[in-house]
C-alpha cells in the first residue's frame, strides 16, 4: 500500500490543478453517523431502524456488496472499517496520490429518504455534523454537502439556514429521486434559499428514491439500475425546466453528478422541438428549453460515456459547454476514474484546465 | 315520473328530519363546470384536456358508464343531460319525494388530481363558482363543499380563504387518494385553515387518486375497487392519527364519505394494541389511537354494511359512537340508499333522529 515518491509526482497534476468532484466518505462503522444525533433518535434508530421506501429496504443496492458496498478492492483502510472510512488512508490513496487540490464530499445521506419526517431531518442534521468533525475541520482540501430531508421543506430550509454561512460546505445535497419530480413547488422554498444563499445543488445519481428509477417497474438488473441514473437526471431536467423553476429563480445553479452527460444534447433537441409546437401548454416555459439547459446544468465527468469514436465526445463537451463539465473519480467506488485515463481523447489545454480543476473552482467559489 | 300527493307524504320523514350528505351534482355537458374557467385555462382545456394520475386516464371508473357514469337508471332528467345535472328534476326526485331539509354536495372534482397543479387549482375553483350559481344560490338546502387542489397547500389554502365566510359552504373537500398520507406535514396547512374556519373536512371515498386503492397494485375488477374505498379511508385515519395530526390540531373533524364504518373498531383494537407496544417510535401520539378517532371522525351511512344478524350493526354503532354516524343516499348513483330501507333493523328513536338529521345538524351548524 507503500506508495513512492516517484509515482507520486508522476500522477500529480499540480501544473493544471485538479479538483475531484464526487467522493463518498463513509463511516468506521454503520452507528458513526447516528452518533451525531440527539439521545431521543439514537434510541428510536436503536429499536426501529430507518425505514425508507425502497422495495427491499436496507438491501445495499451496489453489487460487490459487504460493508462500504461497491468499493475498490484495493480502497479498504489498512485500519479497519470499510473503504473511505478513514481520512489519513484517503488523503494517502486519494488526495496526495494524484495531488487533488480539493474534494467535494458527498454524503448520500439516508435522513433524505427516510419514511419518518422528523428522523430523516435528525439524520440530515447529523450527517452535516459529521462532515465538519470528520472530515471539514481536520482536512481543508475537502468540502461538504449540506445533505436536506428535502420532502419536508421546513425543515430542509432550517438546515441550510444553519449552514449556509459555513464557507466548508460547497453545496445542497439533493438526490433526484423525489416523491414528486424536481419541478413542483413543494421544492421551490429549497431552490430559493440556495440561490439566496449562492450555493448550487449538488444531485447525485440514487440508488434509493421513492420511485424507481425507470418508467416501468422495479429493475431485476444492477446493470439496468446502473443505465438509469441518467434516466432519473433527464427527468429532474425535464421537470425544472418545464414547470419554469428557472424562470422563478435565475440564479439557480444544478450539478448533475454521477450520471453522465451525452444524453443532454438530445433531450434538449427534443424538448426544444416539443416546446416550438406546445408551449401554449407551459406558458411559464418563455424561452427554448436548451438555453436553460445550458445556463442552469453543470456534469461531472465519472462515469464518462465513450463513444467508439473518442472524438465524438468533443462535439458533446462543446454542445453542453466547456465550462460546464467537471473532474470526478466517485472514490471509493468500484467504477472509479484515474485523472490520467478518463479522457480517450486528447482535449484542447484550456478546456483541460477547466474540466479537471477550473469549472469547480469557479461553480463552488473555491479560492 | 310524477309522484303522486299520497307517495310523497307516505315517504316524507318530515316528522324526524331528514339530511342527505352525500349528493353528486353534475354538469349538463361536460364543460358547464369548466365554463366557470378563466380564458387562459379554457383554452388549455380545450386543446390539452386535464391529465390525471389514473392508469387510464379519462376511463370513468364506474360501472354503467356512458355520460354520468354510474347513474340510477331512472335518474336520467327528462329534460336531458346525465343524472343530477337538472335541480328541478333533483328537487322532485330526491329533496321533495323525501322530505329533505338539507343535501350535501359532493362535487369531487377533477381539479384535486390534476396533474398539472395550476390548471387544478383553476378547476377548484371554477367547480365551487359552479356550485354556488347553479345550486347553492337557487336552492337554500343545498349546502356544498369548497374543493381544493390539495397537492399545492397555498392554492388550496387561498380557496379556502375565499370561500370560508360564505355559509352556504358546509365542508372542506378533501380526497382520500393523495400523492402521500393524509398524516404528513404538507398537508397540515390544510388543517389549520379547515380548523380555524370551523369546517369539516369532507373525504368522499374516490375513484381517482394518485395511487391505487390497493396496498399491491391496480386491480382488476370495479367490486374490488369499490370494497377498497374502506381500505383508503383506513389508511387516512391510521395516518392521520400516528403523525399526531389531532394533537396539533384538536378541532379538527374529518367526515369519512361513502367507505362504511363497519371496520372502524376492529382498526382502533388493532392500532391500540400495537401503539401500547410501540408508543416509543410515535411520541406525537399521546394517547390510545381510538380516542382520537372517537373525537375527530364522523361517518356517513351509504354504502352501510349489512352484518348477517342485523342487530350487529347496532354495536358498531355503540362503538363509533350514535352521534358520528349521518344518513346519505349517494343519489344519483346505482347503489343509491332509500332513507326507508337503510337500516335493516329497528334503531332506538334517539339514535334515528341523530343519524337522519341531527347529527348533521350539528356538525355543519345548519341552523
């Protein structure tokens, strides 16, 4: 696990700096977290559990299953508890391994889908308290996000309130797979506290929800379960975009995470063609969907789409933006991207800097 | 269809007093309620129609279809248009035939399900201006009931607002199949304006809603979704009561419409029984779950169950308490109930004038 100083430098990107987008902490233990909550919740989660609505509720969803599910083989801690579980052997394996100038934490948190209100905003509030403890206050490459029970929007509004102002966290957590899509207003008094307080939206790709992920019914494959997390984006894009959330709130800013981005181009074109023959419906909706897609949407790049012919994912990045794609690995997951082999293709220097380390500085005020 | 001077007084339970809360009015045509609509939605209308949730959606849920969907064979106005679409014929063939002092409408309006949310709140709206020329104004024993697009509060809060003061509005409609339980937080704005109005809320057993009736799936035949009108109307009292909604709100009534009230004991047993074991997960529930339905629920008694040894029904009644039960007939539909022949067996004469008027009486201050 020894790593050498040659190697070191050899991954290190310090010349263009480097900024990792998707990092999944995890606890030593499964009870790490809900240590941060009141003695009244630790209780309850002691005797009942966190019940969430998933169809086999507490089955982790990732293959290669065992505790920290669907880690790299190589990313468990020589100390113990499962992979990200420890911030010297992340900061080793990750953050000095490939010189990561900073790293956007994101939590995932249970609290954002538990059945019962009260406890999912206990846990959320935990899950924040964890962050600084664990990870924000002991290592300043690293940020965090502000993880909301987003189905009850008092008390996701009470969260943010109370972190906003904490320049660590870098974003709201939101996970794209609601009870209600993305555009109705029972989320709006989210969207407005985030714009007001000049953060964006974090929405990483779900592996819980209250729906699944398809239009049909549950999947029987991790493989197809696994193709729909951009299913889910294309619906939280569809429904802002159509039910006018960015009419309402111009500065809102949405990261898609961990869902790819190739499928953009054409839903855009599709919806700008539907809006030319139907807008009557959607009054709201003034102006072709694409250009809010354009000015509303950032990606981040794991896991990227490769084309068979690399080149085709130029005219892509070109379409969505330069500026609007950034740097992820999804450590410690299994399908992680090395900086050094995630592009098949050779990008123009500028766009480089900006994919791996500017975008992100720029999105989340990182200076 | 004349009747005769002899018939009517024959019938007429004048002596007692007699209120029918459960009436359904129809249009003539299909579009006198959205008549009522701005132009804006009119136009919608006429080019999108109103989209729902239902599985097939524009199907009419009931049997005996064709226009007025469900209707008393002999209820079809000579004067055209569906069922309960004339007052004159609805006066001869229900208020005057029977003698009735007061009529509850329930208007169930598609406006609580559309799926576009600003279009149902215009329909709300229009279905309670409809409801105030064509029968409310006209006819003084009429009474209805103020419909809300409850999935998006603060619309439904501003109707209510409207409309609360006008008398001739007896109750808050609210349907029993809604995006979550009735229990949760984003419908508790509702609540409070319902209790602050000193309105009941109405929840007439629904053929729409945003989930299927069943706890598995969309059935397949109309007897099983008509016995599961019961099963929805349990799932909005369980959750009503375990979220604590009646301790934040202990003036609140809920009217159960159209869903029986046979099952009500064995529920409340059921649910003291496991909350006397489990009270720690439900601190918001502070006492026995029967007391609070005791307290807050009122039933109406078509379509009433018929136990094998009709004196059972009598116990049932003992149990919900004799003064929660009211007389409906659910005119004009097939399985409409003849004040006559409602009670298979002989009610004291207290517990009679109770369920065919007073009872109402008091719960809608009609006075």
């Amino acid at each position: 696990m020894s790593i050498g100083v040659l190697e070191r430098s050899a991954l290190a990107k310090t010349k263009l700096g480097l900024i990792d987008c998707d990092i999944h902490p995890a606890g030593k233990t499964p009870g790490e977290v809900m240590a941060y909550l009141p003695k009244r919740w630790r209780e309850h989660v002691a005797e009942y559990g966190v019940r969430v609505s998933q169809p086999f509720a507490g089955a982790i969803p990732y293959p290669r299953m065992a505790p920290g599910g669907g880690g790299r083989m190589d990313a468990w801690p020589p100390t113990g508890g499962p992979p990200a579980s420890d911030l010297a052997f992340l900061r080793a394996q990750l953050l000095d391994l490939y010189g990561i100038d900073y790293g956007m934490l994101q939590p995932l948190s249970v609290g954002s889908h538990a059945l019962n209100q009260d406890l999912g905003a206990a846990i959320c509030r935990a899950a924040n308290d964890w962050q600084i403890e664990k990870w924000l206050a002991p290592e300043p490459r690293l940020r965090g996000a502000i993880c909301v029970p987003q189905e009850d929007p008092e008390a996701a509004l009470a969260e943010i309130d109370r972190l906003a102002g904490d320049r660590r966290f870098a974003q709201v957590a939101l996970p794209p797979r609601t009870i209600e899509p993305h555009g109705r207003k029972r989320y709006w008094p989210i969207y407005a506290a985030a714009e007001a307080a000049g953060l964006p939206i974090g929405m990483h790709s779900a592996a819980f929800g209250a729906h699944t992920n398809s239009g049909t019914g549950w999947l029987s494959y991790y493989i197809e379960e696994h193709y729909c997390f951009a299913h889910s984006l294309q619906s939280v894009m569809t429904s802002m975009v159509m039910e006018g959330v960015f009419e309402r709130f111009p500065g809102l800013k949405i990261v898609l995470i961990e869902g790819g981005f190739a499928w953009v181009p054409a839903l855009a074109w599709r919806l700008d063609h539907t809006w030319s023959r139907m807008r009557s419906e959607v009054p709201q909706v003034k102006r072709p969907p694409s250009e809010y897609i354009r000015e509303h949407f950032w990606y981040t790049t794991q896991p990227i789409e490769e084309p068979e012919r690399p080149r085709d994912l130029l005219d892509t990045i070109r379409w969505i933006g330069a500026d609007r794609l950034m740097f992820s690995t999804d450590y410690p997951h299994w399908d992680f991207d090395d900086p050094r082999y995630t592009f098949k293709v050779k990008l123009p220097e500028a766009t480089e800097r900006a994919i791996f380390a500017g975008n992100a500085k720029a999105l989340y005020r990182l200076d």
